[in-house]
C-alpha cells in the first residue's frame, strides 16, 4: 500500500543564485529568463513519487526576498525538515554566502534536518568558479547531499529533489514526530480557523 | 537604500506588520525596517537570552530554564477572540497557512476571594458557583434575550432600546445582582472598568455576543493563541508583504524622520543614508516616545501606563483544573480599583517554553505610582513565583492623523486581553494610509509565471 508523507523544504541562498528558478523548474517545469525577484509565490507545494510508490509531498517555501538583509524571521526555519542551500557556480562569493547559510541553519533549525548543497546554474559552465571538488569537499566535511543543477535546462533539478526525498526519514509521517508537526493541509493538530462559525460543538451559544 | 518607495514602515509590531501585509497585497512598494535584530517590537516574542537582554542585561539566563531556543515569551499578554477581527484578516489574508492554533483551555473570573470557571456549556453553568439558584434563572431570562434580539423584529425587543437604553436599564430589568453585572461586564463583555454601564446598551449587546460565539466555536474558553507564541503574528504579515514585494530590514538604527519645510514627511534617515518614501508608518517609539520635544513637534502622548508581570512558575495556576492555559479576570469591583487585573497564562502545550514551565503575565491599567502593588491581587492567585520581570509600559497615542505631514504614527499595545483594538487601529490607520476603508478580499495564492 503506498504512503504519503508530507515535508516542509526551506530554499536558502544569496539573492539572484536562481532559488526561485530552481522551484519553478521542479514545480511547474518552466524557466523565465528575466524573472524578478521573488513575488506572489512564495508557497509551492511538488510531490515526488518513490520507488516503492510512496509519495513525498514537499511544502516548498522561498525566502521571499527576506534574506536580502539578513531579516529572515525564525518561523521559516521553525518545523523545516529539509534545505535546500543554494549557489551559484559562477560566483565563488555565492558559496561563502552558503557556508553562512548552513551555519544559520545549524544553530536554528531542527538537529535532524536534511540539508543539500546546491551548485546552481550549470548551463554557465563557461563562466564556472567554483570547482565541483571544492563544493564536493566542504559538503563532505558539514555532512550535507551535494549536487549541481540548471534551472534553465532542467538538469540535475528532478534528481535532487527525489534524492532528498530518499534522504527524509520515512519511518513515520512528519506530523507524528516530535518537533516536526507539519503545517499541511490534514495534519494539522490545532484548531481550525476557516471552519464555518459554530460548526464544532452543538451546545447552545448561551453559556447559561 | 537608493531607492524611492511608497510607503516605509517603522517597527515590525503586529500593527505595522499587518498594515505592510495589507498595503504589499494593495500593491504599494513598501519598505519595512526596525532598530531591533528580532521581529515583533513592543508584540515580540523573546527566547531566553532576548529576554535577559532586555530586563536583566548583566545576568545570563540560568541554564536550569532549560533551552533558550524552547522558549517564546510574550511581551503583551493578548489572546485572539475566534470570532473577532484579527481572526477574519487572519483567514483573509491566508497567513494561517504559516500559523497554527491551540484553544486557551479556560477562562476564569474572580468572586470574593476565589476564582471560578466563566461556564463554557450549560452543564457547566448549572453547576457553577458563580450564581445562586434564582439569579441562574433571572441569567437565563437575561441570556435568551440577547440571544432572541433581531433589530427588525420589535417583539424580540421586550421594550429595551439597545441604542438609547444604558446597560444599567438592561441589568435592571432583568433584576441581575451586582456580581452577576460584574461577571458579564467584565468576564464576557471584556470591559476593563464600569463606564459602560451608563452608556447606551448596543456595544455591550454586541461584545457579549461577540464572547459566546466565540466560545461555542471551539468550546473551551473564547480565545485561540497561536503555537510559537504571539510573535508569530507579526512574522507571517511581514512574510506575507515580502511575498507581495515588501523590502525587509531588521537591525537597522533610525536615525532621523526627515522632513521638508512644511513639516511633511520626506524620509528616513539611518547613518550617512536617508531613504525617501510618499508615506511613513510606524510605532511611537520611532516619533519621540517618552522624549521630550527638540524644538519640533510632539508627535505622540501618553495616554496612562500599563504594568506587566511575567512570571515563570514551575506549576498550573491553582484552582484551574491544571489548565495548561487559561485567563483570570479580576473584576475591579472585586479588589476596589478603577480597572481590572488580568492574568494570562500559557505553557509548553503553546511550544513557549521548557516542559513543566508554565508563563504568567499579570496586567492592569496603572491607577498608583506603586504599579506593582496594584498587581498583587493577580500574582497572589499564582503559587510560588519561580521568576519575575516587571515593566511599566507608557500607552502613546498620535497627536495627529497624519493627513497633513504623511506621518502616520500607530498606537500602543493596550491593557485590553485580545487584539480588538489592534484591528481597530489597523483600520484606522489603513484607511488614513490610503484613503479607502480595509476591504478584506480573499487573495489570489497561485504563483504568478
């Protein structure tokens, strides 16, 4: 019987390495070539079918241009199981900005989080900086999945997304784990705010 | 820096944050910048360290509180009513997509000398001490009344002007005893002192019905509270209006509100860099809060002051059925003052603090200059106290709508319990903003290619 586990993913990364591009190539398999910053769509939601047919739905939310001066607020972090730490291969500043990011997430997301490293924009490869051996290393050393990709081309996109997937632990649905409750639609474990006035409880709405 | 923006907001308050949500979605180009490294301002909520640095600078936070990071500690004590205003911009505005809500588990009010349950069902209200067995039915009559009331039916009127007559004519007619009066004005209608009484009937009408549908929504007590603490609030408005284009700037000291010859708003400064904008927004303690004049103009003034006790304690509040959250009224009445002493608790249940902590804020409305005795009715129902951080807060208002100099300076938090009058100054300022009234519109959510 398949199952289906749903996970918040968090993009990190200096502005303009292609978070967003990344999200929309794996998300709706389009590229704009001169996309503004970030607007309107910072909550994308992709499923990744499994081998053995179970699927994992990724909540995907994007920076929203809040890293730009370092305003991140806590509640992105808060409850992410996995990262995805964005660079961009023709820009060796791109990867220090990353070093920095995973340092940030470190210190203030969940110990257990997924963290892949992300060399983007590989159809640069011309104009590349930064060595696939340097990028393989440090992620090696910080214990992080490692990859590089093209939003442009789509290459390399799907794979990181499904290797991260293979990475989650699957052993019991996020909600169920402790200091992991997702934010998903059905695993919610609070009250709901959009249900229809009165429609929980039949006591009359005099108290006496 | 260099560029030109509509609107600059000061301050990542709830207030602001909501107003930069709703003018990002209006499609205003907005800037949004605060002195502090952390989001929420006066309606932040601190980890440890955060809070040690703001009430105790030189001491560290004692390592047996447990881990910082588990710790949100509310500056304001506020709930959210489930039918009231905040709850439909919450809803509107689809930032409950990032939020998630738990019930207070109870809400209490206190008669001579002890605390009860306000009653949530009418088992509950059958079995309460809070009234003796006549004045139930004379509550009965009172409740089926507001209940049955319909503006356009005068049958349902039982001879009662709800606009003309005070509540004082209400409770009179239906003989309610003085603690009854003081149970519904100030546990259910939510008023802090007993002005109401003598003001026509209508707005109390309308809070009491406010309060028991709130209570039949989810069916503990009439108020939700958001995991992570209150200073989730203001993140997910400052994360909605970054998704509409907001630009965000934390850390960033204010230096200057500049201004051109006649006064009007030009820019901010901050360092050697000033930012223009059409409009500004912000809290009072950006215009000169508790500063004196410098030659220019007093933009806000205080109004009174508020007390606020957190207290850590190790244990549920006594005689609460353990709840793991929950309000105590103290009616006015009850302890001879002007204002009512609230007390607002939550608990590790909320993810604010470590397991088996449980956080206290105690309030009222400074009537002395010894603030923190006039809270000792409220820490008295407490047990012992583990911690303590007491602060008095000035309550600024503006002294001008901002019509003629596009300053447009918000209110403080007040002494209130839920975030009504916050609404209320969001649409207040909103509609000075823009021109328009808040019209809350379900917004688009698919992503723009």
């Amino acid at each position: 019987m398949s199952k289906q586990y749903q996970f918040k993913l968090v993009l990190l990364g200096e502005s303009a390495v292609g978070k967003s591009s990344l999200v929309l190539r794996f998300v709706k398999d389009q590229f704009d070539d001169y996309r503004e910053s970030t607007i309107g769509a910072a909550f994308l939601t992709q499923t990744v079918t499994l081998d053995d047919q179970s699927t994992v739905k990724f909540e995907i939310w994007d920076t929203a241009g809040q890293e730009r001066y370092k305003s991140l607020a806590p509640m992105y972090y808060r409850n992410a199981n996995c990262a995805v730490v964005v660079y961009d291969i023709t820009q060796t500043a791109s990867l220090e900005k990353a070093r920095t990011w995973i340092r940030e997430l470190q210190r203030q997301a969940d110990p257990s989080i997924v963290i892949a490293l992300c060399g983007n924009k590989t159809d640069l490869e011309a104009r590349r900086q930064v060595s696939q051996e340097e990028a393989k290393k440090y992620a090696e050393e910080e214990g992080l999945m490692w990859a590089e990709t093209s939003a442009k081309s789509g290459e390399g996109v799907q794979e990181i997304f499904t290797a991260i997937a293979k990475k989650l632990p699957l052993t019991a649905p996020p909600s169920a784990r402790p200091g992991a409750a997702s934010r998903g639609p059905g695993a919610r474990t609070g009250v709901d705010l959009s249900k229809q006035q009165g429609a929980q409880g039949q006591q009359e709405p005099c108290n006496c | 820096m260099d560029e030109e923006y509509d609107v600059i907001v000061l301050g990542t308050g709830l207030t602001e944050c909501i107003l930069s949500g709703l003018l990002s979605v209006e499609g205003k180009k907005v800037l949004h910048m605060d002195r502090n490294d952390y989001y929420g301002g006066d309606s932040a909520s601190l980890n440890l360290t955060q809070l040690y640095r703001k009430f105790r600078p030189d001491q560290a936070p004692p390592t047996e509180l447990g881990r910082d990071r588990d710790y949100a500690i509310d500056l304001v004590p506020k709930f959210i009513i489930a039918s009231g205003e905040l709850t439909k911009i919450l809803v509107h505005t689809e930032v409950t997509r990032y939020l998630e809500f738990k019930q207070i588990a109870g809400s209490f009010v206190y008669r001579d000398g002890k605390i009860s349950k306000v009653p949530s069902t009418e088992m509950e209200a059958v079995k309460s001490s809070l009234m003796g067995l006549f004045e139930k039915r004379r509550a009965k009559k009172f409740f089926e009344f507001l209940q049955n009331w319909k503006d356009e039916d005068p049958a349902t009127h039982q001879g009662i002007n709800l606009d003309r007559d005070n509540m004082k004519t209400v409770y009179e007619k239906f003989g309610l005893e003085p603690g009854t009066q003081d149970f519904i004005g100030h546990a259910m209608a939510l008023y802090l002192d007993d002005d109401y009484i003598t003001k026509p009937a209508r707005p109390t009408y309308d809070r009491i019905i406010l309060y028991t549908s709130s209570m039949a929504r989810y069916g503990k007590s009439p108020y939700i509270y958001p995991l992570y603490g209150l200073g989730e609030l203001p993140q997910s408005f400052a994360r909605l209006s970054a998704i509409y284009g907001g630009t965000y700037m934390l850390d960033k000291p204010i230096d200057e509100i500049v201004t051109d010859a006649d006064g009007k708003f030009v820019g901010v400064r901050s360092g050697d860099e000033t930012v223009k904008a059409k409009q500004i927004i912000g809290d009072p303690s950006y215009f000169g809060a508790g500063k004196e004049a410098e030659g220019g103009k007093m933009r806000v003034v205080e109004e009174g002051k508020v007390v606020r006790a957190i207290c850590l304690l190790k244990h549920p509040i006594p005689g609460t059925e353990d709840s793991d959250s929950c309000q105590i009224i103290i009616p006015q009445n009850q302890v001879n003052r002007r204002n009512d002493i609230y007390v607002a608790m939550v608990s590790s249940t909320h993810n604010v603090c470590a397991k088996d902590i449980y956080v206290a804020i105690v309030s009222t409305i400074v009537e002395t200059d010894k603030p923190e005795l006039e809270i000792a009715p409220g820490l008295n129902l407490l047990g012992p106290i583990h911690d303590k951080f007491v602060s008095i807060s000035p309550i600024y208002t503006p002294t001008s709508t901002g019509k003629e100099d596009d300053i447009f300076i918000t209110r403080s938090y007040d002494a209130t319990s839920h975030f009504e009058t916050v609404v209320e100054d969001v649409q207040d300022v909103f509609k000075r903003v823009t021109g328009n009234d808040l019209v809350l519109k379900k917004r688009d959510v698919e992503v723009q290619t």
